[in-house]
C-alpha cells in the first residue's frame, strides 16, 4: 500500500512546528541568582541581606545549648549511627531556602543557575571563591562526587529525593549539569540545590557508610572546635569562611562558639537551663511550660519566658501504625484503636488545653484539606473512586473526639463493633482473634519518658477494649536503630511538611520506600492511588494545582487510618536567658535563631547576676 502523500506532508510539517517549538523552549533559557517554585524570588539580584536579618549584627560570644540523648558520629548524611547535633554547621550547599517564602532557593556554592523554560536541565554554575576548610576550591567534580555517593551509599531519602535525574555532567572546572529529563517535575531543579557538596579529595578511598568521630572537612560557617563523645560538641565561627559576606549569610551565624550539651532526659536537660547551664531552649512539654518555668531569675528578668506565633506548617504528629504487622493490616482495626485515645481528656488535663487536634498531615497551611472535597479536588480523586474509601468523597475526615470528662463509652462501643468486624470478639475480658484464640497485644516504643504520660491513659482505654499494650522506653540510639530497621509495632512520630511539598513525599508514603530500611514510610504504606496523587504533587505546574493535589493527597492519607493524629500548636515556646538580641523582623516559615546575636549590655549584667548567686 502506498503511503498518503498528504499525510505524510502534514505529518512533516507538524514535525518540524514541534521541533521549532522544542527548539523555542530550550532557547528560552534563564541565568539566575535564585529559582523560586512559583512566580518570581522575592530578593533581586541586588540584595544585600535577607530582611529578617540584621546586616549589622555583633559577632563573637559564646551560647551553650542542651539537647538529648547522645551521639557517635559526625556524618549526618548514613542511616547507621547518631549524628551530633548542629553538625550541619560544616556543609555549605549548592543554594540557601529563604525563610519568608513557601519555597525559594537562593545560590550558595552556586553564584548562576541557568534552566530552560522547560525545566529539563539545570545548570549551577560554582562561585570561583568557595573553598572548602583546607583552603581546596570546590569545584564540579565535587558536586558530581557528592551526589552520586549521596545517591549511592547515603540514606535512602536522597534516593527517593532525587529520583527523576537522568544525569550528572560536569561541564567544567566551575559547571555542572543535572539533567531531568521529559518527567514533570518543576521542583526537581529547586531541590537538587538543597546537595551538600562534600569534598572528594576527602572522601574518595574513605568507607562512607561507616560512623565515626573523625572529624570531616566541610565548606560552612563552623568549624568543630572540640568535643566529648556522646556528651558535647562546641563549635567555632570559622573568621575566614569564605562565604561570610554572602548576601544569604549576612546577619546570620553571629555567634562565636555554639556547644551542645547532652542530657539523659528532657526533666533533667531543664534542670540544668534553669541552672544557667546552657542558654536557650524550646520547650515541647505544655505541663513543664505552665508550670516549670518560674522562680527568681525569672521575676527578675534574666530569663525570658516567650511565646512567638508562627505561620508554620505543622504537619503530622501521631501514634503510627506498622502496617508491616499482621495486627494492623486491616483498616478497621486501626479506626478502632483511634476511638481509645481522648484528646480532649488529655488537652485539658495534661497539656493545660494548649493544644490543637490535629486533623490534616498538613496542619496549620492552606494545603491542609477541610470540609468537603472541592470541584478541582473531585477531579483529581474521581479516577480511584472505585478504589477508596467512600468516605474519601463524603465526608470531612475528623478524629474521633470526646466531651473531656474521661467517660468514653460511646467511642468504646464503636470501637468494640469495628473491632468485631475485623474479626475479633471478647473472651474473659481479652480481645482475641476469633480465628486463631490470638491475643490483642502490641508495644508501644518511646525514648522520651515524658510521653508516658501520655500512654498511660491510652493504654487504659484499650484495656477497656480487652487489649493489652506494652510501653517500651528505650535509648535514643536504640530508638533510631529500631526505628531505622521498622522494628516496632507502634511508634509516636512527626511527619514535618514544608510548605511546598514535592518529591520527598515518596519517602514519605510511597511504595518504594515501604521496604527500605531508614525511609520514613513508617507505616509501610503500599497503595498505588497514594503513589499516582503523590506524583500528582510533583508534577503540580503551579501553586493552585499544587494546593488542590495536596489537599486530594491529605484525605486519602487520613482515610487510610495509618496514624493516630495527635496535636500541634502555631507558636514557638520559648525561654532563654536574657543575653541575646534579635531582628525586628522574625522569618514567616522559621524561628530564625540563626539570626540572633549576642547583646553586650546585657551579657555584661548577666554575668554580674551569676557572680552574685555563686557567692
């Protein structure tokens, strides 16, 4: 049969229309100080500081900060060991998130980044003064380096995280290209940014995998000074940190010397800040908040007692289920256990009703779902009608909730009749399999001896259901073994959300990640609709469709029944003694204590008022 002439005329010049018009977006390619993910950065080319820094801010001075638990490594990038804290302090990356923006990346490392209007590449091109701590330049192949040993060898996230670049090329000495492919994913360039780049003269012949106490090379503001394994690290202000001036660092890192002390526990890390052994913290306990923070140096005014209001997104905190265990595959079994735990009950007799139940994995944003699905939400769900729960459509997802008096009979017998349609029944005041003769037994792992109290009062809710839980307190580096290795059947998590969610949400949620060791798919949630709206989410081309993709992507989540949602609170609580100085402006997205600076005046009369109490 002889081809149609006409149609393969049309079909060539439809052709070539195509290629001019590939040809057009690829010549339409931008060279950049920044990438923002929708619209334009807010900061020109022309800045000189971020606004909610102080270019004037003192440097020098010395704050001591507490936290738990212990350490035995200095690489944060492997799943094995425990990092220290605030060692993130030795990296630079490639480009620096604003933090009055939802998602912005500013050039670090990176002087230009040139992208086509497509978004199939990206190129960063290095600033030919970065230099890392031994005075080596950084250079592309660094980069190159850097990412594939993080792809290769380090946690699973940045496999995940980066999962749709093709290639890495180094085009020269101060130039490298990530190809990304046809794949929509607008983030991908922003996010490939976020690389810390590691020095390869460093690196390369050294076992990567292996945590240890040698101390690395990095390219950031400090330097480790000194250390005490598993009980404090200090780090100093490194005077000839080549990027210093850099409009993205102006007015931040003033301190001179940051040391982190560890302690067994939150009770006694307070006790220690309230006897002037370190100098700042956040609290996270609302008992300790209203009633723990008084006494002398408080009425006098050498510590301050403060809450900051944020516009945060606070994602998820939670009890979540590992849906790996054959106890917690069915769904109706993890609805009932939520009917035991009364929020109300606790907020008010616990927490001092400072806090807020949270219903969304996106809590306090706009991206978090509410009501009844919109039009554009519907559309995007419709196609999986027949493979989720009517509810998803239906209703508005809300947590099971009480009047506060502790009498939950009503959630108890709704519990008890999804219990009995999953297959389980009474015998003897013990809830056992009707099958097997099972007992309805779980552990609940902790490494924060607070949260007991917390337990306690579920645990005996679910004793009213006939099930026994188990209450483990374990070491933090137990924890994070166990957590890493998914060996636990219940667990208190925090799911951070950003406020532009994208590629780590496979991490997160998707099926790849449910079988991998060290992802935060806790749950071990396999559900492919999950994973098409998760890419939904990725592929969003703006901000509207991403908070509609979001917001589809959220009620699914909550009626999979994988978590327990718990509480958050849209404030920074916090006490520090009075020693410091911030801007005027604080960060929409952040508390920006990097932003702070030492106040000489009043470190003087600090000091003064620790003289007098020592004598």
């Amino acid at each position: 049969m002889k081809p149609n002439r006409v149609l393969t005329t049309w079909t060539i010049v439809i052709l070539s229309l195509i290629a001019i018009d590939q040809g057009r977006c690829q010549d339409k390619i931008t060279v950049s100080h920044a990438l923002a993910m929708a619209g334009n950065p807010k900061y020109d080319q022309q800045f000189t500081h971020f606004e909610y820094a102080n270019p004037n801010a003192p440097k020098g001075g010395n704050v001591k900060l507490g936290t738990i638990g212990t350490f035995d490594s200095f690489n944060p990038f492997i799943i094995r060991g425990v990092p220290a804290a605030g060692i993130s302090f030795l990296y630079d990356t490639l480009t620096v998130q604003s933090l009055d923006e939802p998602f912005t990346q500013y050039g670090l490392l990176a002087s230009k980044i040139e992208m086509p209007a497509d978004r199939s590449w990206v190129v960063y091109r290095l600033d030919s003064k970065a230099k890392f701590h031994d005075g080596k330049p950084v250079t592309a192949a660094d980069v190159a380096f850097s990412f594939k040993l993080l792809m290769e060898q380090g946690d699973p996230l940045y496999s995940k995280y980066w999962a749709d670049v093709e290639k890495v090329e180094i085009l020269d000495e101060h130039r490298v290209k990530f190809h990304l492919g046809t794949r929509s994913n607008p983030e991908l360039a922003l996010i490939i940014g976020q690389l810390t780049v590691l020095p390869k003269h460093y690196w390369q012949g050294r076992d990567f995998s292996k945590p240890d106490l040698e101390i690395p090379i990095g390219s950031g503001p400090y330097k480790i000074l000194e250390f005490k394994p598993g009980r404090s690290i200090t780090y100093q202000r490194d005077d000839t940190y080549w990027a210093k001036d850099h409009p993205v660092n102006t007015g931040r890192y003033n301190f001179g010397t940051i040391t982190y002390d560890y302690y067994r526990d939150p009770t006694v890390s307070l006790h220690a800040f309230k006897a002037g052994e370190y100098d700042f913290r956040q609290e996270n306990v609302s008992r300790a908040w209203a009633t723990a923070y008084s006494g002398p140096p408080f009425e006098a005014g050498f510590i301050i007692k403060e809450e900051i209001d944020n516009d945060v997104n606070q994602g998820m905190q939670c009890f979540v289920f590992n849906t790996r265990r054959p106890l917690f595959r069915d769904g109706k079994v993890r609805e009932a256990l939520a009917y035991a735990f009364d929020f109300e009950w606790t907020n008010k007799n616990l927490f001092f009703g400072q806090y807020t139940r949270s219903q969304s994995f996106f809590s306090n944003s706009e991206l978090a779902a509410s009501g009844l699905p919109t039009p554009r939400e519907l559309e995007i769900l419709e196609p999986y009608r027949d493979r989720l729960p009517r509810e998803v459509f239906e209703k508005a997802y809300q947590a099971p909730t009480s009047d506060g008096s502790g009498n939950i009979r009503a959630n108890i017998r709704i519990a008890l009749r999804l219990l009995q349609q999953a297959g389980w029944e009474i015998k003897g005041k013990k809830l056992v399999n009707q099958k097997t003769g099972e007992l309805f037994r779980f552990e609940l792992l902790l490494y924060d001896s607070t949260f007991e109290r917390v337990a306690l009062p579920f645990k005996k809710n679910l004793s009213r259901l006939g099930i026994e839980l188990d209450l483990r307190v374990v070491d933090t580096a137990q924890y994070i073994n166990r957590r890493r290795d998914f060996d636990f059947d219940m667990m208190i998590a925090t799911f951070g959300q950003s406020e532009s969610p994208g590629n780590e949400q496979r991490e997160y949620w998707g099926s790849s990640a449910a079988d991998i060791p060290g992802t935060r798919n806790f749950a071990g949630l396999k559900n492919p609709v999950v994973d098409e709206i998760i890419e939904r989410v990725i592929s969003a081309p703006n901000r509207e469709e991403l908070v509609h993709a979001t917001r589809a992507l959220d009620r699914v989540l909550l009626w999979q029944h994988i978590v327990i949602p718990q509480w958050h609170i849209a404030k920074y609580r916090v006490a520090y003694w009075n020693k410091f100085a911030r801007p005027q402006i604080i960060p929409r997205y952040s508390l920006g204590f990097d932003t702070w600076w030492i106040d000489a005046g009043k470190n003087a009369r600090l000091l003064d008022y620790r003289k007098k109490l020592n004598n």
